[in-house]
C-alpha cells in the first residue's frame, strides 16, 4: 500500500468511524449521566435506544411523520419509558445494596427485549427512508448525507444537553445530587424529580441515537440494543464514566478505533479490541480517560 | 456411552412395544393390496407449518400423476400424513407412528434438519427408507460419531457447501471474475461451509482472494470492512450470509461506491431483501438456489402448470424437492419389483441419472444427491433465472 492510497483509506476509516462513534456518545451519555446521578449501571439502556427506534418507525409509518417530528416525537415517548422505569423498577431500591439494582436492571433489560418480541415479533423491520441518502464524492473519499446528518444531530444534542447540565437550575441541581445527594437534600432540592429528570434527559438521546441508526441502517430488530448497549458502556467507561464530556470522547474514540481495525488489521478483531480497550482501561485508568483519581472515602 | 446404551435400549423396547400393540390389532391389511403407502412425516402445524403444507400438496400431485398413468407396478401410491409439529420431538413420534402403526414402505420428510435427525433413529432401526425434501445438514444421512452413512436416510436436496462451489463456477465462466473478496458470517455455520468451498474452487480455477474479512450477524455498520474490501480491488464480492446483514451490505457497499457483482447462497433467498438494500443496489446480484419456478426445463414448466392449478400459487422450493422425492420413491418402487421396505431402500441408492424438476439426480456414497443448481439473478428488486449450473 503506497502513503497516497493508505491516507485516503485512513481519512474514509475516520469519517465511518466518526459516524458510528456519534451514535455510541449518545448512548454513552445517557449510561454516564445515570451513573453520575445514582451510581447505577443501567444495562436496560441499550434497550431504551431499542424502544426509540421503534417509536421512530412508528411515528414515521403510522402518522406518516418526517425526521424532525418523528425524532422529537420518539424522543419524548423515551423520555416517558425512562421515568416510568425508573419509578417502576429502580426507585423501590434506591437503598438496596448495588448488586440488587444492578440484576434489577438486567431484569428490565430483558423484559423489554421480551416484551418487544412478543408485541412486534422478532421479525427485523425495515425503517422507511425518510430523507434520501445523498453520496457526495470529495475525490477518491466518500460521504453520505446521513453520516452528515447523524454527525450533526449528534452534535447538536449534545450541545443542547450540556447547555442545560451547566446553564440552567435543573442542571445545577443534577449537579449538585451527583456530587453529593445527601447534601442536595438538605438544601431543599427535590432528588426524586432531579433523578426522573436525568432518566428522561439520558433515555431521550438514547432514542435520538435509535432513530438516527434506524434512518442509517434502515433495519431495526428488537434485539438491536444489545450490542450497541455493550460497546456504549465501553465508551463511558473509556471517557470516565459519569462525566458528559468523557461519554462523548469516548464514544468518538471507539468508534475510530472499531473502524481502523476493521480497515488496517481484520474485521475479525474489531469487537476484541473493543473490549481489550476496556480492559486496558480497567487496569491501568479505572477512572477514565478524563475521569480524575478519588480517593475512596473508607 | 453407558447413557447412550440406555437410551438405545428404551427405544428399542418402545418399537417393540409399538409393534406388539399394533400386531393385536388383528385387521392386518394384505400385503398384497391394491394400494402402496407412503409416509409424510410432514410440518402441518407449527412454526415451519408453510414448509410441510407445499410439500403435502406436491407430492399427493405427484402421486395423482403417477396413479393416472396407472400407479407402480400396477398398485396405487398412498399418501399417509402425520404431523411432525415442526419440532424434533414429534416428528420421532410421527416416525413410529408411520413405521409402525401405519406400516408404510417408505416416508418422506421431514424437512427440518433437527426433526429428521431425531426421526432417523427410528425410520433406520426399523428399515424403512427416508427420504428429507430440504434437510440440508450433513449429518442427516452421515451418522457424525461413527462417519458412516446412515443406510436408510436419503435427502433430495444438495448441502450447503456444495452452493460454494456452484458460485465459483458461475463467478468463473459467467462473470469471469478473477479476483474475489470474502465476507462472511462468522457466526454461522453455514456461511463458513459456503466461503470455504466457494474459496477452495475459486482458486481451483485459477483466481485469487484478494481479501476475506468476517462479521457476526446482527452486525449493522460494514463500512469500515467494505472499505478495506474496495481497496482491495475484487471483481466479485462474495457474501454468503443471510439476508438481514446482506442487505445492508449491499446498500453500504453500493453506497461506497462498490460497483462489482456481489454473491451468495440461498440465505438471500427472502422478499426482505429488496427492501433492505433498495432495488437499485440489488442489480448485478446473484444467488445460488436449489430450485427457481422459471426454470426452463419441460419438466419444471409441466410441474409449475399443474401446481398452479391444482392451487392457485407458484411451487416454492419445498413443492419442487416434495415433487421429486415422491418421484424419486416411486421410481425406487418401481426398480426394487417390490414393497419390501430393505429392497425399496437399496434401490434408491441405485438411481441414477434420475431427471427431477429441480435437476437430474445420482446418489452418492453419503446419500446425498449430485444434483445441478440455479443461479437467481435481481433485476429492480424481482428475482430472475440466470442460469442452471450442473455439478
């Protein structure tokens, strides 16, 4: 392979990379949000992400809706699933031992994916296009207008969701719950309303993000948040799990570092070096590539 | 192999208890009747229940043929159904209700791989011939532990492999590709059974593998990989996967700009694929089939005719390969001059040059048919004949 013909590849690997790595930063947002809030590994999230495409396939074949509506309308019925979830499964065990949570949402993780199965058959369904996908040629390297659109969605939700994590009162008290929750009692801020709203901040990008892959993809199956649950997983951890930004590194990072493996080594290898990452990470920085060491309090 | 032993001897007991209860009966029919039944250890009900219901219908056509012209050796064809549910379990119990109660000379089905392995246990301890329409694993007439051929199984469909080496052909002498790319299902089976003669007669006829890259199903983004793929410059990309991922291959790979012919097995065979991938990018698409209703045979187009109007749809592969084991039974009736179950079931393995409406059939050593292929072309999202390959 000539320097010519292995740079071109290298820019295309990026631009497929970058935009597999958008979709897992919002999921990864959402996993890291709730974790920062209540220190809960939500495996049921890959499913909300499930449940977003397909309230997206709805809205666009039932109500005839187009992409904004249908990702606003997919959006807010997540949100909705999320705070009921939350209300349903994880808040009477808000003071059960972390393990108990943890099976708790592996058990709604599983009821979703069932229930789905049983309401919309394991059937995949095909997402309708939408919009169409342009392909735009810049010389040898090629783009699609859906990448530029799930790119741009992606940044644009993020923006939104940091300008309301720093700027706003709701923010500032999510804040203030995941720094410290009993503390944020005591000044009056309503916890139980702080976390319902973190739920259905999370649970609506996870839904953007299903919407978006559906679009792109044009296939969405009950079992489709699975995997994308795990590597987005991967992704907060990679970032510092907890901390906004780090998703979303993280998320950009893992999906590059899926797209050159695939491109340089074999595609064979591309989910074994994503959870070597995850190991690596583990070992040598648990905290995190932005995450800062805290000294547990004993 | 004490627990093998076990089970071996409760089978034996439950035959020859289902032997003895059907022996007090008292009404034995004459060996000598008029009439010569055959089994159907068919899918009536269940998940699979389309499979078994167009072969119940193409082989009771089959037997209406052959009675017209006045049956075998002067005796009628009878056809006998017992539903196997779709399930392994039931179509052993379908078995020894056909073999032992219903005392057929031979049984036809099933066609799930699982249910005619179950099955086989009886139909072979009690040496009644079976032939499966559509079961495709090899181990459905090999017995794996001891590589034997299983003396009484037989199938009508080639295995899977076997589609490899059909596309290398057709990649070879009708698309004159010399270099292929491999993507393949690592996750199944038959993919890698598919990649791996495609690959080995590939290069037999003297092209190269420029790249063989894998995925896992429920895979959705190939862009990295088809990436890779382009660069390498095939001049046919062969994907032997299912449909739901190959659909997306071929639209992200269209997308990218991958322009050469793209290639698979019968996986692909599935109305959601033009759907997934887009009518567009499925030109230039081929896929290796047991069976296509436009084959242009006299005999397929005589059977489609008569399928037609018998009921009122076209034949799908479970008719065609139903079609020919009931010929195929027939004949070896008619070779065997006799209902003796052991006679009919070495005459089958005999048959030889036998034209079918899905090809011309010769047992081999294991049972399964040297058989020809069809190879399915996408013209704007419909399925087209290209063309037969023959073995």
């Amino acid at each position: 392979m000539d320097m010519g013909s292995f740079m071109q590849q290298f820019v295309q690997q990026l631009i497929n990379g970058i935009s597999l790595g958008s979709i897992y930063a919002l999921v990864a947002l959402g996993y890291t949000m709730i974790y920062g809030i209540i220190k809960l590994i939500n495996f049921a999230h890959g499913d909300i992400y499930m449940l977003g495409a397909y309230f997206g396939f709805i809205a666009t074949t039932m109500f005839g809706f187009s992409f904004i509506p249908a990702i606003l309308f997919s959006m807010a019925c997540a949100a909705l699933a999320g705070i009921i979830i939350e209300r349903v499964a994880y808040r009477p065990m808000r003071n059960a031992p972390r393990i108990a949570i943890l099976i708790t949402a592996i058990g709604v993780s599983f009821f979703l994916e069932y229930s789905m199965i049983l309401i919309a058959t394991p059937q995949p369904r095909t997402f309708p296009a939408v919009f169409e996908a342009t392909i735009y040629h810049f010389g040898p390297l090629v783009v699609n207008s859906q990448q530029i659109v799930i790119l741009i969605s992606a940044l644009i939700l993020m923006a939104v969701l940091t300008y309301i994590v720093q700027n706003t009162k709701a923010g500032k008290a999510m804040r203030a719950v995941s720094f410290d929750a009993d503390a944020a009692r005591l000044m009056g801020i309503n916890i139980d309303r702080v976390i319902s709203m973190t739920f259905a901040l999370g649970s609506a990008l996870a839904a953007a993000g299903g919407v978006l892959v559906g679009i792109y993809y044009n296939s969405i199956d009950p079992l489709m948040g699975m995997v994308p649950g795990i590597k987005a997983f991967v992704a907060a951890v990679l970032g510092g799990i907890g901390i906004i930004p780090g998703a979303m590194l993280g998320g950009i990072i893992l999906g590059v570092v899926e797209a050159m493996v695939s491109g340089f080594f074999s595609s064979t290898f591309r989910d074994a070096a994503a959870f070597a990452i995850l190991i690596l990470i583990l070992l040598y920085k648990p905290a995190g590539i932005l995450g800062k060491n805290v000294r547990e309090k004993v | 192999m004490k627990k093998v032993t076990k089970v071996f001897s409760v089978m034996v007991a439950s035959v020859a208890l289902a032997a003895m209860l059907s022996g007090c009966g008292g009404d034995k029919k004459p060996a000598g009747g008029d009439t010569i039944k055959v089994g159907g250890n068919l899918e009536m009900t269940g998940g699979s229940a389309s499979f078994g219901i167009s072969s119940k219908n193409a082989i009771e056509l089959a037997f209406k043929n052959i009675n017209d012209k006045g049956g075998i050796n002067g005796k009628k064809l009878e056809l006998v159904v017992a539903d196997n549910k779709s399930e392994a379990a039931e179509a052993t119990n379908a078995m020894q209700k056909l073999v032992s109660q219903d005392k057929v000379v031979a049984v036809i089905g099933p066609n799930l791989s699982s249910a005619t392995i179950a099955a086989g246990a009886i139909n072979n301890g009690s040496k009644v011939l079976d032939i499966a329409p559509m079961a495709t694993n090899p181990n459905v007439t090999v017995d794996p532990a001891t590589g034997k051929t299983k003396e009484y199984n037989f199938r009508a469909c080639f295995i899977d492999p076997f589609q490899g080496t059909v596309m290398a052909n057709f990649a070879k002498n009708d698309l004159q590709a010399t270099k292929a790319a491999i993507l393949i299902d690592n996750s199944s089976d038959y993919a890698k059974g598919l990649a791996a003669f495609f690959k080995e007669n590939f290069i037999k006829n003297g092209g190269t593998v420029v790249a063989e890259e894998s995925y896992l199903q429920k895979d959705t983004d190939f862009k990295a990989t088809l990436t890779k793929i382009k660069a390498a410059a095939p001049d046919i990309l062969y994907v032997p996967g299912y449909y739901q991922e190959v659909g997306m291959i071929v639209k992200q790979g269209r997308e990218m700009g991958i322009e050469i012919p793209m290639a698979g097995g019968d996986g692909w065979d599935s109305a959601k694929l033009p759907e997934i991938a887009g009518k567009a990018a499925l030109n230039n698409t081929y896929f290796s089939s047991l069976y296509s209703p436009d084959d242009d045979s006299a005999l397929n187009k005589a059977f489609v005719s008569e399928y037609e109007k018998a009921y009122k749809v076209k034949p799908d592969v479970f008719a065609a390969l139903a079609y020919d084991s009931a010929l195929l039974v027939a004949e070896a009736i008619k070779n065997a001059g006799d209902t003796d179950p052991v006679k009919i079931a070495q005459s089958m393995a005999k048959i030889n040059g036998f034209q079918g409406v899905s090809g011309t059939v010769t047992f081999d050593a294991q049972h399964n048919p040297v058989k020809s292929a069809v190879i399915i072309e996408h013209k704007d999202g419909a399925q087209t004949f290209r063309t037969k390959i023959n073995p």
